[in-house]
C-alpha cells in the first residue's frame, strides 16, 4: 500500500489510516506521516501494518529523545508533541465511555497532565540475559558471542531477547548509572547472565526504586547454586553499595526458579533499611521490595486527590476501599471518614496497609485480604455495615459481575471509580447504569509519552423509579467489535 495518509491516533500507542474501507493500525507514526505500509496481518474487520518508507513527515511529529525509540517498544507516543498526546488520551476515554458504555454522561473534565514528562517514574526492573537482541544495524555487522550479553528490557513478542539499554528515560539518572555500573563490573569479572531459554546463568534482574523523600532500594536478583557463586555474588553487591553511597535499602533474592516472580521468595537486606518510604500531605507510606506503590509518584497525588473529592466525605461516612492494595487511599481519605474498610488480593499487601495505618496513626481503618468476589458478600455487608461510599481501583481487567452485583445491592451513596483502563470501566459503568448515575469524570495523566491513561468517574446512586434491571456483563472484545464496525463506518 502506496502514499497511505495516517489520519488518527488508535489504540495501544498506534495510529491508524484508511484504505479502501478498512482500517490498518500502525505503529510508531502519526496522524499526517505519508507512508507506505507492509501489511503484517489481515483481519475481516481491520489489518495491521508497518510503515517501510516515508513521503512526508506530519508537521506534528516530534524526533524522539530517546535512542532506543522504535525497539525497546516503550513510550511509544514520544514523537507526538506533550499537548497532542494528552489531547488523544483525553479522546481515548471520551470514545470508550461512549460507545463502550453508551449511557448518559456529565462533560468529561480536561485530563490532568503531568508536569513531569521525564524521569517521572518511581520503579524500573531490568533483566539479564545473554542473548541481548540485535538491532537492524547490529544484523549487518559482525557481532561475536562475547558481546551477547545484556541488561535491559525485553523485547516485545520475544520473552527470551533483551535490548541492552544504555539510558532509559523513565527514571531519575541515577537509575542508568547504577545499571550500566553492575554491567561494566559483571562484563569485567566474568559474571554469567541468565538463558532466559534454559534457566542457567547468575545474573537475572536489577529493580531500582525511588521515593519523593530521597531514599534509594537497589534489589539484586541472582540464581545462586553453590558457595563459591554466593561469594562471588557478596563481591558484586559490596562492589554496589561501596560505588554508591547514596543507595539506602540495598537488598538481594535468591531466585532459582523457573519464573522471575519474587513475590513467593525471601528479601535479604545487604546494607540500609529494608523499605524505602513515600510522604504525600504528611502521610507517610512504607514500600518495601514487594509492595505496590503507583509508579509516578507526583500524579499518584493528584489522582488520590481527585478520589477524594468526588467521594465528598463529611467526616460521617464508613467508606469501602475495594482493591486497596497497600492502603494507600484508604490511608489518604480515613481522615474525612468514620471508618475505611479496605480490601485487597494480596495479604502482603494488605500488611502493608496495616502498618502504613499505624505509621499515619490512623484508628479508624480495617484490612482484609481475599478474592474480592468470595470476600465482598452480602454477608460481609450485614456484618460490617453498609457502606456510604464505595471507592474501586481494579486492575486492567475490571471487576468481577459478582462484585458488581453486590455493588448494586449495598447501594452506597456514592461510588469512585479509579480504572486505569477506560475499556473495562466503561463495561462496568454500563452495569453500574441499573442504579447509578455518572455525575463527573476526570482523566489524569499518570504515564507520559505511552497510551496508559487513568480515569475517575463519579457515581451517584439513583431514585428508586430509575431504577432498570441489571444486565449481563459483556465482553470486552465484544464492545471492541463494535468499535470497529463504527470506525469503518
């Protein structure tokens, strides 16, 4: 396909165009690029496709700052302007609200961009390997096995292939300084990265973790089988903190399993504290090597602040925080409530959140760990009260029809809806629509230069002669099916 213009921004950070009726997804352009296209898959409805050459660049386009843009597969959007890219995902959510969930909506406020564009994240992992992927210049050369080692990130569709980076955007400098460090000392030292295929080599990952109070977690992943390689492994940590001082949480996993999950193993503090600490309105908010903690620390403010707006707590309120992960706005809204009731998946999590509590001096909150279908019952209502507000933060997928449901039957006052994927939200919106009217929505900015964008709705429950029966939830592929039929039209 010859001289194709691109004429708008899709999802998954691609663009799309038009070609004879059929919408093509492609990657790494903009709306305005005149390309030709290489199809590489070819659906009824839809294809997807690579630009192999340019006509003419759009006036829009930016040069991406980074030198690993276009193989690494991160921060795709970096060569649309800031204002442009907020502009798109400010459209994402209006398009998946609408004909996702195609029910009544108040305007949808401007998203709330970030001030910080770069080096706004607080958490990066990186990976060894020894099978480091070759970039099309590297292909033409001669490259000898003794360069095949790597540190960085893996490459889209290809587990067992990691990109050596050399500076990664994301976070704050010393992040790459430490990174690139541990590489030149293992390079030197002979140290062996992991076969991502077989299992076998020292090194295996590197997570690096920085807080707005200045603390500093390195967490050293290693596959240790013997004395002499436990040895050798002291060396290169020692080698680590002594090069940088500055680290305050050094920490190290022993992990000679098959996955790279750590969640399951124990941490061992080589030098400094075991955690690293979070402050936001004079909260404080312990993270440790396994909690979760919203990665862009600035936003994660203005996203809990927001939450707490649209929940309009008097003081008076028993609050249900579903998916509260470390407590964190549980912790953050407890003060204008007479009692938060977390709920959360992981009990690691839910430990954190209690002695993050403890930590703010917090009384009035309670925890509970468990699948929040089996957990959030009618019977667990009866038991610890109805709630006057719900505030929800699911994961990517959406919450379960069961919670749902429940949901619709406790008939909070109020409900917050914090999703950071607007697909799945507008799903459950579309149930939540029986009894529940969608009064504001604010989208926030929490992951510059990629497609992610977080969004809070707002919902106020109904008078009863409102009321509709609930429906069947359905999927999301089916809503997507529908999306692009409408796109074709």
């Amino acid at each position: 396909m010859e001289k194709i213009e691109i004429t708008d921004v899709a999802a998954e950070g691609k663009a799309l165009a038009k070609v004879n009726d059929m919408v093509v997804f492609v990657p790494y352009v903009v709306p305005g690029d005149v390309v030709d296209l290489q199809v590489k898959r070819k659906k009824h409805h839809y294809a997807e496709a690579e630009a192999v050459h340019f006509h003419s660049y759009s006036p829009l386009r930016e040069v991406p700052f980074c030198q690993h843009y276009g193989v690494c597969g991160g921060c795709k959007w970096q060569i649309l302007p800031y204002e442009e890219q907020i502009r798109y995902k400010q459209k994402q959510v209006t398009d998946n609200l609408t004909r996702i969930g195609k029910i009544p909506l108040p305007e949808i406020s401007p998203i709330l961009g970030s001030k910080k564009t770069i080096c706004y994240r607080n958490k990066l992992e990186f990976t060894f390997s020894n099978k480091r992927w070759l970039t099309a210049e590297e292909v033409k050369q001669e490259v000898t096995y003794d360069q095949m080692n790597a540190v960085g990130f893996h490459i889209p569709n290809a587990f067992d292939k990691v990109l050596a980076i050399e500076k990664c955007w994301l976070q704050d400098d010393i992040c790459n300084r430490i990174r690139n460090a541990v590489r030149d000392y293992a390079y030197e030292h002979n140290y062996t990265f992991s076969n991502l295929r077989s299992h076998e080599g020292m090194l295996r990952n590197m997570i690096v973790r920085t807080s707005s109070t200045g603390e500093l977690m390195v967490i050293m992943v290693s596959k240790i089988e013997n004395d002499g390689e436990m040895e050798r492994f002291r060396q290169l940590l020692q080698f680590i903190a002594d090069s940088f001082p500055e680290i305050t949480s050094l920490l190290y996993v022993i992990n000679n399993k098959v996955n790279d999950t750590i969640t399951d193993l124990d941490v061992y503090t080589f030098k400094g504290n075991d955690c690293i600490y979070e402050e936001m309105e004079g909260l404080r908010f312990k993270v440790g090597p396994k909690s979760f903690y919203q990665t862009n620390s600035e936003q994660a403010y203005e996203l809990y602040k927001v939450a707490r707006n649209f929940a309009e707590l008097t003081g008076n309120e028993l609050v249900y925080d579903l998916y509260t992960g470390t407590g964190t706005i549980a912790n953050f809204v407890a003060k204008q409530a007479r009692q938060v009731i977390g709920i959360e998946y992981v009990p690691e999590a839910i430990e954190d959140a209690k002695v993050n509590a403890k930590l703010n001096g917090l009384e009035n909150t309670l925890f509970y760990a468990g699948d929040m279908k089996d957990l959030l019952t009618d019977e667990f209502i009866a038991e610890h009260g109805r709630p006057d507000v719900i505030i929800t933060d699911p994961p990517r997928a959406g919450m379960h029809q069961d919670v749902v449901e429940v949901i619709l039957r406790a008939m909070p006052k109020r409900i917050v809806y914090v999703s950071c994927n607007p697909a799945t939200q507008a799903r459950d919106l579309q149930l939540l629509d029986a009894r529940y009217r969608v009064t504001a929505v604010q989208p926030v900015d929490m992951f510059p230069h990629t497609h992610h964008v977080e969004n809070v709705v707002q919902l106020v429950l109904k008078e009863e002669s409102e009321w509709k029966k609930p429906q069947q939830m359905p999927t999301v592929e089916e809503n997507n099916e529908d999306t692009l039929e409408e796109e074709e039209a």
